[in-house]
C-alpha cells in the first residue's frame, strides 16, 4: 500500500483488525463455538492454549471503521489497528461462556507449548 501510494499518488488507509466476531463469520472461531457446544451438552475442543491471548472486535465496529477511513482526510498515520482495546486469554471466554448460559459444559484446551498461539 505504501508502495503504491509513493509511486501512483495514491491516497490509502491500511486497517488491521483482530478477531473479529459477530454476524456473518462464517470461518472456525472459538468465541461461536463454546455456546454452541453448551447450547448442544456437548464439550468443546479448543486446538489452543488456555492461556493463549486475543483481542476481540464486532464486526459493527470493522465496518464503522472503514467507513471513516473511507471519509478521512489528513489522516495522522497509515496504519491503524481495529480493536477493542483489551486482551482476554482464551480460558477468560470459556468462563464467560459458562456463566451466560449457566452451562457447564467442558473445554479442554490443547496446552502442548510446542504449538503456536
């Protein structure tokens, strides 16, 4: 982008955003699935570490944010990230899960260090 901006005399706006949720996902996220596991009594199976760390943003909040960066003129910086702003290890989500559906449906995590985040 930055590339092209220099040599074309492009104007562009890169946006980064984290995990996004909400609506219209349609690829595996984990934040879908421990409800749906409660919802159905069966245990869930994250391929992570329970201590593994996310950042999570709405998809309203994507979309409000490329809206604005369609419509920013003199923008500070070419690169921003789209988050909410905080970080939740994995293990924080489950027990969200389980105290929004009363459920205590098991999550097992894989904790092998070997693996990626």
């Amino acid at each position: 982008m930055h590339a092209f901006a220099g040599q074309d005399g492009l104007d562009a706006v890169a946006l980064r955003f984290t995990h996004v949720y909400g609506p219209g996902r349609t690829t595996e996220f984990f934040i879908r699935e421990m409800p749906a596991s409660a919802a159905e009594g069966r245990a869930c199976r994250i391929p992570q570490a329970s201590a593994s760390l996310r950042q999570y943003v709405h998809i309203d909040d994507v979309c409000d944010s490329i809206a604005l960066a369609m419509e920013a003129v003199n923008v500070p910086s070419r690169v921003f990230n789209i988050s909410a702003d905080e970080i939740h290890a994995l293990a924080e989500a489950a027990e969200v899960v389980r105290r929004v559906t009363g459920t205590l449906v098991e999550v097992t995590f894989n904790e092998r260090r070997d693996l990626p985040n």
